[in-house]
C-alpha cells in the first residue's frame, strides 16, 4: 500500500479507536445512571407552586425527614375484634426502631363502619433503594395479625412501587429496543453486518449520553427520575439510528454509482450532513425548550434529551463514516451495491406512489387532509388534567390496592390529607374555616407532647381530611375552595399543600408550560427551516403539516385511550412531550425528503424535483421512521401509564407522519403548488421566470 493511500485511511481507523475507547471507558454509565436519579415525586413540583412552599416548609416540623406508610387491615369476618386491634396495635408497636423507621408508628384506628383498621408507620426519607425492603417489613409485621387482609399504601409505598417499576430499566429497556431495531434493520435492509455496524454505534452514543448526563446529576445541575432516564435511552438509539439509515443509505447510493468507498463517503457525508445536522438540530432546539417549563422533570429532559441528540449526530457523522469507510461494500453483505446496477437501491414501489402523486396530486392531498382532520375532531377529548393513582401503574401495585381498601373504608382523603401551614396565632380560625368549607370532612392541628399544637418559629401545622379520594376531580375542588378560605383569614398566611393540591399546582404549570413553549418550539423550528431549505413559504407548509399531525395523533390517542386502554385522562405533561417529540422528529423526516428534493429540483424542475426526491428517500425515511416508532414503543416495558402513553402518542404519530404526511400529503401538495411554495428561494425565481401562462408542466418521473 503506497504511502498516500496509507494515509487515507489514519483517519476512518482513528475515528473507530476513539469511539471503540469511549465505549469502553464511557460505556458502564448507562448501567450506572440509575445509581444518580430519584423517582420521589416531591423532587418535581412546580418550583413556584403553593404547594412546594408547604413541601419546604414541613421539613422544619419533622425532626427526622419522613414519608408515611400507611397499613390498612380489613377484617376477613365483616368486622375487627378487639384482638385483632390489640394484635395490630402490637404489629406496629413492633418497628418502632427498626431501621428506616426513625419515629414511632401511630396507633391502630378503626373505621367507622368497624370493618377495617389503619396506623401510619414513618418511614425515614434516607431509606433510597432500601424503601421496598422497609414496606416489605411492614408488611411482614402487619400480617401477624390473625383474620385480616393486609395492604401497605401511602405515599411511602407508592414512591416503593415506583422503585419497583424502574428496576432494571438500564438493561431491560435497552436490550428491547436493541433487540426490535436489530430485528427491524435485518427484515429491511437484508444484510447481516450493516444492522450490527449502526447498532454499535447507538450503543456507544448511549454510553457517550448517559456518562455526561450521570456527571451532571451527580454534581446537582439536573435532577434526573427514571422516567427523564428512560427516554434518554430511548431518543439516543432511536436517533442515532435514523441518522446513520441516512448516511448509510447515501453511501450506498454513491458505491452503485461506481465511485470508489473513499470518494462515495466524502459525497454522502457532504450531501447528508446538512440535512442529518439541521434534524438533530430542530429536535436538540425543540427540547432545550423545555428549559422554559415551570416542571423540574421537564426542564431535566431538556438538556438530558439534548444532549442526547448531540451524541447521536456526533456517532452518526464520525463512528459510522469511518466503519463503513473501512468496510466498504462488505457492510450491505449479501445485497452489496453494485456499479452495474445503478438503481438497484431504489424501490419500486416508491415509483408506482410518485406516479400516482403525480397523476393525481389534488385527489391525494385532499384525502389525507380529510383523515387528518377526522382524527384531529377528536383532540378535544382528551383529559390532559392528570390520571387517578389507580391508573398510575399497568397491572396491579400494591399501593394503589391499599388505597383502593382507604377509600371504602375512611374518608376518601384520608390517607393523603391537605398539609396546611398558618400563623401559630390564627390556628383556630384557620382550622374553623377549613372545617366550614365544602368537601372537607376534617381538619386538626399536629401536637407534640401534652397535646398542644407543635408551632416552630411561630408557625403551626394542621392536617384536613377531604371527603373525595385524593386523587379526584372532587378532592381538586376542594383544595380550591380550601385555598380561596384560608387566604381570607386575616393574619394566617396559610399555605396548602399535600398530595392533591400538589395535582391541582402540576396541572396548572402544565397548562401554562403548553402555552409558552408550544410557540416557542414552533419559531425555532421554523427558523432552522428557512435558514436549511432559503424559502419562507416551504416551511410553513411543512410545519403546519405535521402540527396537523401531532392534532390528529392526540384524537385517536383520546378514543385508543378510554375505549382500549381504559386511561380516564392522561398525565399533565404527555401533550408537552407529545408536540415536543412528533413536530420536532416529524420535521426530521421532511428534512430529509425536502433537502433531497431540493437537490432534485435544481436539476429538474420543482414538480418532478419533489417525487424524485421521494423515490430516492422514500425507502430509508419509512425504514427511519418504523424503526423509531419500535424504539418509543419499547418503552411500554415500564408498567407506567405517563410511558405507555407516551409511548402510543409517540409511535403511532411518528407512522402517520412517516406513511401519511411525508409520503404522500407533502409530496402531493407540493407537485400541485408547484414553485411557488419554495418562495422566495431561487427554486420559485426559476419557476416563475421558466412558467408559461396556461400551460401545464408534464413531466416523467422515475428517470433521470
């Protein structure tokens, strides 16, 4: 091998090291993210809310930081014995002092219709990981008690069942969404090395990630939960995938071409790079917007996500240039490109639906608006104003029994009661108010010894039972009412809190979240648009289009929800994630159509431009986007429903956008437009100036 040659390939060979060492090195962090995040849900409450305030300030009446268990015994026989409350009085006299229970348990309390007993058990908030053994011993303890059904709740046992659903999401949801993209890229592209050569590459953006976002949880920058982590995995590989589908298939193009490996790469990098940055680009920009968020989990996965992106783009224009550089025509082994066969990576069937577009453009579009438009009827539908704790989790959760076991038998807010923080001296008025207000069924102050209200630095605390179940549209009401009565007592200063004014503050900040940054991701969106495509009109069109998208998505995600899945109403922040997730990475898609069409334009003309854009890409964005719509799917393996929504809103509209929008709508409406929509670009000057009045442009498609 002559010296210059040599030379030719120091770089493809230490790009490879490099990467093949940051694996190695940077890899074990996406084993060890978990290690770094924290699925208490009081760690991402509005920073502002009311009841964030309160969350603060409760810490000063606790000696020891706690989170209450709450056991919930139901009498096997219709009615508790005076044993069996004497034996639970005694199971739970028995964990004072065990490890992770700094405070003594409260009495056992019978409920009114004398079928069932309650006691509240502390759990210190230092147990971390440990939490799901403390509820384990608990209920260990409980059963001792003979004739009676046990069930472990409270909040304590909910952030125990979280715990439990995110165990082993660093390999579980990994290896699944490795395993549907590698089975995906085999079916598809029919080659044995060129999936296992892009697979490697998301891996080793995913180490790249999950190292950078572990440095940064770990230092206090973001604070990252199992849901901003499970993401983070599922974005990484989905796009780093897509953008190396990109670039592969551009390479491919160029070998059949006959242009040596050397030079077909430096074609397909520069006539890709622009397109694969300026989507990453769009996607990197519309979640930094989250930035904007009243939510600390959204602004986590703002940067989290981001940074993400920039890992994907960095392996997707480094890692997989240079391995296919190494191997050439031995990555699409068996179906290597040859010169021969000039058209042999393009698809037949992309031919037929240009034809079809271009024989009946208006039909087409026409269509797909009407469908668009029937799914979009249905948004309105959907509840973005948070799910009940019995739709928390898929399958069963022993929280979410023990609740269910509360509510029959006490006061529906019982075990999650509003957390009031007043003036030490307006207590008795405070307290009065809260029992006159509507919904309430109970309000007390927390007292120390002697029986007196414990008051620290001049403030007191009470406790107010709500008649609904704390996660109702009911016990939402009441916080509202509460907080408009309290405020009105002269001198108290209350604040509310508590787990249902916590749900009433999430959904508010969500609404004003959605109406911030909605716009904002749409300008900047907008923005790289015009700068990549030098056309205003183009980029409204685009993206009005896939908004158009994200709307009907919703409405079927609305009936899919509450006829299939049973969901009454969807978290907060899963229209957010939602517009977020398809506008930016339905852009993507027509990025990579558009820039190509573009090209194609230059060359032949706007109306034929456009479907020989779709021919040469239409094979590799609808491969691009099934395999990213598996991706989000996989993450249904955490039996949460915020991710199995997600996951359907995610997957499903990613299809549409792919199938429906970039397929066929864009296309349609671009042949029937004609230059026009490139104004004011140099594509609607040559249009303009070659156009004659009356006169239909034919033109063949399917041959250069």
């Amino acid at each position: 091998m002559s010296a210059p040659r040599a030379v030719r390939w120091v770089l493809p060979a230490a790009l490879v090291v490099v990467w093949l060492a940051i694996g190695g090195f940077l890899g074990p962090y996406a084993g060890k993210l978990g290690e770094v995040t924290t699925n208490e849900q009081s760690s991402f409450l509005p920073s502002s809310a009311e009841s964030t305030q309160v969350l603060e300030r409760q810490a000063a009446f606790e000696s020891d930081q706690t989170t209450p268990a709450i056991v919930v015994w139901e009498a096997r026989d219709g009615r508790i014995t005076p044993d069996q409350r004497a034996a639970a009085g005694q199971a739970l006299e028995s964990l004072r002092g065990a490890p992770f229970i700094p405070e003594a348990p409260s009495p056992a309390i019978p409920s009114e219709d004398g079928a069932a007993l309650s006691g509240v058990v502390p759990v210190g908030s230092d147990a971390g990981e440990e939490i799901g053994s403390v509820i384990d011993r608990v209920r260990e303890a409980a059963e001792r008690v003979p004739g009676t059904s046990v069930q472990v709740g409270g909040p304590a046992a909910t952030q125990a069942d979280f715990s439990d659903a995110f165990a082993g999401i660093d390999t579980l949801l990994v290896l699944v969404a490795l395993g549907v993209v590698l089975v995906i890229l085999l079916l598809v592209y029919r080659s044995v090395l060129l999936p296992l050569l892009i697979i490697v590459g998301s891996i080793l953006a995913l180490g790249f990630a999950s190292a950078v976002a572990y440095a940064l949880a770990d230092a206090g920058v973001v604070t990252v939960d199992g849901q901003v982590q499970g993401i983070l995995s599922i974005l990484v590989i989905g796009a780093t995938t897509d953008y190396a589908l990109l670039m592969s298939a551009r390479f491919r193009e160029e070998l059949s071409l006959g242009s040596d490996r050397m030079q077909a790469m430096r074609t397909a990098w520069r006539r890709s790079a622009g397109a694969i940055l300026a989507s990453g680009g769009t996607v990197a920009a519309g979640l930094l917007a989250l930035l904007l968020s009243d939510l600390s989990n959204n602004r986590a996965l703002g940067p989290v996500g981001a940074l993400g992106i920039g890992c994907a783009l960095l392996s997707a224009l480094t890692y997989l240039p240079a391995v296919l550089v190494i191997f050439g025509r031995t990555a699409y082994w068996p179906a290597r490109p040859h010169p021969e066969r000039p058209d042999a990576s393009r698809h037949a069937v992309w031919e037929r639906i240009a034809r079809l577009i271009d024989h009946h453009p208006r039909r087409i579009w026409a269509a797909c608006l009407i469908v668009l438009l029937a799914g979009a009827a249905f948004m309105p539908t959907l509840r973005t104003d948070g799910v009940p704790l019995s739709e928390t989790f898929v399958g069963e959760a022993s929280s979410v029994t023990a609740q269910e076991a509360l509510d029959e038998h006490f006061p529906g807010g019982s075990g999650n009661p509003a957390i009031v923080i007043t003036d030490a001296s307006a207590l008795p008025p405070v307290l009065a108010a809260a029992q006159r207000t509507e919904g309430v069924s109970g309000a007390r102050p927390r007292t120390g010894e002697g029986g007196q209200p414990v008051v620290v630095d001049g403030r007191a605390i009470a406790e107010v039972t709500l008649s609904g179940a704390a996660d109702s549209d009911a016990a939402r009401r009441t916080v509202d009412r509460l907080r408009g009565n309290l405020h009105g007592v002269a001198g108290a200063d209350a604040l509310v809190g508590g787990y249902t004014a916590q749900q009433v503050d999430t959904q508010a900040a969500a609404q004003r979240d959605r109406k911030v940054i909605i716009p904002v991701v749409l300008a900047i969106i907008i923005v790289i648009l015009v700068a990549l495509l030098r056309s205003v009109l183009m980029p409204v069109l685009l993206v009005a289009t896939v908004a158009l998208n994200y709307l009907a998505t919703l409405g079927v995600a609305a009936l899919v929800f509450q006829h299939l899945l049973g969901f009454t109403g969807t978290d907060p922040s899963v229209a957010l994630y939602g517009f977020v997730f398809l506008v930016a990475l339905g852009v993507d898609y027509n990025i990579f159509l558009m820039t190509r069409a573009r090209e194609e334009s230059l060359r032949h003309g706007v109306r034929r431009g456009v479907l020989e854009g779709l021919t040469a890409t239409g094979g590799v964005i609808t491969s691009a986007g099934v395999v990213l719509a598996a991706t989000f799917a996989a993450l249904v393996v955490i039996p949460l429903s915020f991710l199995v929504q997600i996951a359907f809103i995610v997957a499903f509209g990613v299809l549409m956008d792919t199938l429906l929008v970039r397929s066929l709508l864009v296309p349609a409406l671009v042949r029937d437009a004609g230059p026009v929509v490139w104004w004011p670009g140099l594509l609607y000057r040559r249009g303009r100036d070659a156009a004659k009045p009356g006169v239909r442009i034919r033109e063949t498609v399917g041959r250069s």
